[in-house]
C-alpha cells in the first residue's frame, strides 16, 4: 500500500469497478427522463435497469474464471474496453429497445471487469495489506456508487441523460493507460488447461432470463407471458444447481460452500443486496415524482451516503480486523432497515432536512458499518487460488438480488404502465416497497448473527489454547483468520 505501484494498482482497479458501480446508480436517476425521451412504460424501464444486471449477475462467474484462466489483467482491460464501447452504443440509443439491447451488451462489459478488480487486488498485495486495500477498494468503489445520482441529475438536468452513459469513455482510457504500465499480470496455474463450463453459464443465463421476463411481465396478466417464461428459468436452474454438482470444472465449485462463512456471507448478499438495489430504484423516483425534486436536488439528497463512506469505510474494514466481521454484518443490515422506515414519509408535504436527510444518513451509517468487512469476509473464507471465483459468485449473488427486487418489487406493489409520472400511485406502492426493502435488510443481519460462527479472534484464541500457545497480543489480518476449514488446513495457497 505505500509503495508507488501499489497505488496506481488500487487505483486502477477503483476506477474501474467504481465506473459499474456508478453506472448501476447513475442511471436511476435518469431512469424519468429516459422514459419521456423514449416514450418508455414502467417496464421499459425496468428492464433498462435490469437488463444490465441479467447479463452481470449471469456471466459475472465465468468472468471470474476467465481471469484465473487466461490472466486477470487481460480479461479486465477487455471488460473495461467492452463496457466503454458499449457505453456509447446506449448514449447513442433512439428508442427503448436499442437502450435495453445496449444495457445488456455494458453488463457483459462490467461481468469481465468486476471480479477482475477484486481478484487483482488479493493477487497483488501480500496478505497483511490485503485488508487495508480491499476496505479502501471498498470505501472509494462506494462512493463512485454514492456519487452516482448527483451525477446523474447534474447530467440529466444541464446535459442530457445521454451523457450518463458517455462519461464512461474518458474513465475507460484512464484505466486502461494506468493498467498497462502498473497492474502486474496474474493467474491459477492450476487451472490451466481446463475448459470454461460454458453449459453452466448458458443454464444460468437462461434461468435468470426466465425469472426475470415473468416477474416483469406479471403485471400485464397474460398467463403466458409470465408461466412460460417463468417455469423454463425454474427449470434451467434447476438443472444449472445439477449440472454444478456433476460437472468436472464446474463454474461454482461446490467446495467453495462448505465453508460455513462462506455461505453465510453470500444468504446475508442476496438479500441485502435485493433491498438495496429496490431501494436505490424507488427512493430516486420517489423523489422526483411525488416530491417534485428536479434530478440534481434528487442526486444531491443523496450526498450523505457519498460522504460517510468517504469518511468510515476504510476504519469499518480495521474495525472488522480487530473484532471479526459478525458484528458488523450483523448490525449494519439492521441500521440500514432503520434508515430505510425514516424514508417511509418522504412526500411531496416533506422538508429535506426533516422527511429525507435522517433517513438516508441512518441508511449510509449502515451501509458503511457492512460494505467492507463483507467483502473481505467472502474473500477470506476462500483459497486464494479461487479468487477469482469466489469473487464472482458474491458478485453475482449481490446482482441477482438487485434484478430480482426490481423485477418483481413493482408488480408486488401494484405500480405498472405510467404509474412512474403519476404521484398518488406512485406514493402507495413506494411505502409498500419501503417495507418489503425493511423487512430484507433485517433478514439480511439475522442471516449473519445465526450463520457466521463466533468472531475470528474467538476462534483463533481457543485453537490457540487448545493447542497450548499464548494468545496473541496484537491484532491478525482479516485475511488470515482460520475462517473455514479451507483457510485453517492444508498446505498454503500458491502465489502467481
């Protein structure tokens, strides 16, 4: 961390991963003004959203074995080229089917640069400074998130929404001049010579599809368009969850969940990650639709979160290296919940400073409590040879639940057709939302108090008694806590 190449490595990869992140975020808050432009419905715009996030969630596996395949520096440079590119595809985009085609076309792109980012970061700093690269990887890749919606409005309201899309190009090349000149190359050796599991993706691909199309399509009430589509992903799951189990290079190696820790975290993503991608979809339009906000003050309303992250994120990943991550993974999804019931009032009656700034700072003091130890975490609870994959699957996991909660949340609610320009609809269904998103995040803590073990230093003090050896006195490296039976035995990891 404190040498020169260490930091343009750290910042390659923030700008990169900051750039999907702040995609995901940016374009909700154009999300109004795409639609009047396009003359798009609600689920035009639904799939604008989702559309990126199918294609992520469904390849961002893959990807991750691509990299520890063929070089992860190689594989991320061509997901940056490909997401720059397709980026202007959905700047220049006429009517909503070009848009959504483009979506899907940039979440190809941020599938091949995600788990990239991260995996570059386990293979390229040793393991005492891994916690401290992964919570400020964490804290800035948040905060180009968090940024995200004042962004956007500033964008939408003096540019046009277009230009959401093609601020990604200079980003691009950014990364690209740093990466090939600081960003060392890196692989499984192991690996080599496997074949990708391509049925795996393809089964997981389609499932996800299905699900999505008929979560979507409710709302229209053709039988159908919503059992059809919907019982063929069922079954391309299914099978996707066989195919895994029998498969002798398997996308998901099933391995990876017999560690407890392992699973935990991920149960603890897929739900957390529902609410947040819901929440991030409704509060914005909320906003703008039921309390008059133009898209700047929209974004701006959104400041807090940018500013704690800024301030907490990189002391929340110490924090969890001194007392284990349950804590906070445990906390920090219910802080969220609170924060979330604040933003249950916001109307058109409701004050900044009274109906909307407690509530999104009660949400941001939860969201930097869980971000970085739940990274770390995941990554910790797999070898390290597996990095790629492992970072992967939470990557998926965390945007499935986000195209999950947007596609079926709407429907859920009630809200469908134009009911995004009319403010009494709109209002009913974004309570209705707000709680469904509370009851998430709760679950989401719940999930880490009941399924990750005692903290690490618990475990780590009553091996070490066991044993007969003293405790030690100072604090150890999330990265290397005995998280799992794959950390605490065998021989040691290979470095590339």
């Amino acid at each position: 961390m404190g040498s020169a190449q260490g930091r343009w490595v750290l910042a390659a990869t923030i700008l990169a991963s900051g750039m999907a992140m702040l995609d995901g975020t940016v374009v909700n808050v154009a999300l109004r003004a795409i639609g009047a432009d396009l003359g798009a419905d609600l689920a035009d715009l639904q799939w604008v959203v989702n559309a990126y996030m199918l294609t992520l969630s469904s390849l961002i596996l893959v990807a991750g074995s691509l990299g520890d395949l063929f070089g992860r520096r190689r594989v991320f440079l061509l997901g940056v080229v490909w997401f720059a590119a397709a980026s202007v595809l959905c700047g220049l985009a006429q009517d909503p089917l070009l848009l959504i085609v483009a979506r899907a076309l940039q979440g190809v792109g941020g599938a091949l640069l995600t788990p990239g980012s991260l995996a570059i970061l386990q293979a390229s700093f040793a393991p005492g400074e891994r916690a401290r690269a992964i919570g400020a990887w964490s804290g800035l890749g948040g905060i180009a998130a968090a940024i995200g919606p004042f962004v956007g409005g500033w964008l939408v309201q003096d540019a046009s929404w277009r230009w959401v899309f093609l601020l990604n190009v200079p980003l691009a090349l950014a990364v690209v001049a740093i990466s090939l000149r600081y960003v060392p190359e890196s692989s499984d050796a192991s690996v080599r010579g496997q074949r990708l599991d391509v049925t795996g993706a393809a089964l997981g691909a389609l499932g996800l599809a299905g699900i999505t199309y008929a979560l979507i399509e409710a709302e229209s009430g053709d039988p159908v368009a919503v059992w059809v589509p919907g019982a063929a992903g069922a079954l391309a799951l299914g099978a996707f969850a066989v195919h895994q189990r029998m498969a002798w290079a398997p996308m998901v190696p099933p391995s990876l969940f017999a560690s407890r820790t392992f699973t935990a975290s991920n149960v603890l993503t897929l739900v957390v990650y529902a609410a947040l991608g819901a929440v991030a979809f409704f509060v914005v339009l909320q906003l703008q639709v039921v309390a008059g906000y133009t898209p700047l003050q929209a974004g701006m309303a959104l400041l807090p979160i940018t500013i704690l992250l800024l301030l907490f994120s990189a002391r929340s990943g110490a924090l969890a290296t001194r007392i284990g991550p349950r804590p906070q993974m445990t906390l920090g999804p219910i802080v969220c919940a609170v924060g979330v019931l604040l933003l249950l009032g916001v109307d058109g009656d409701s004050s900044y400073v009274v109906g909307v700034l407690p509530g999104v700072t009660v949400f941001s003091v939860g969201l930097t409590l869980l971000v970085a130890p739940l990274t770390a975490t995941v990554l910790a609870a797999a070898p390290d040879r597996q990095a790629g994959v492992a970072s992967g699957v939470n990557n998926a996991i965390a945007r499935t639940g986000s195209l999950l909660a947007v596609a079926a949340l709407p429907m859920a609610v009630g809200l469908g057709g134009e009911d995004y320009n009319d403010p009494e609809a709109f209002g009913d269904g974004y309570r209705m939302a707000m709680v469904a998103c509370a009851v998430l995040l709760v679950l989401g803590g719940l999930a880490a108090l009941v399924g990750l073990e005692r903290t690490d230093r618990e475990t780590l003090a009553t091996e070490q008694e066991e044993a007969g050896a003293p405790e030690p006195s100072g604090p150890v490296p999330v990265h290397d806590y005995p998280l799992c039976p794959v950390r605490s035995g065998g021989s040691p990891p290979t470095r590339h």
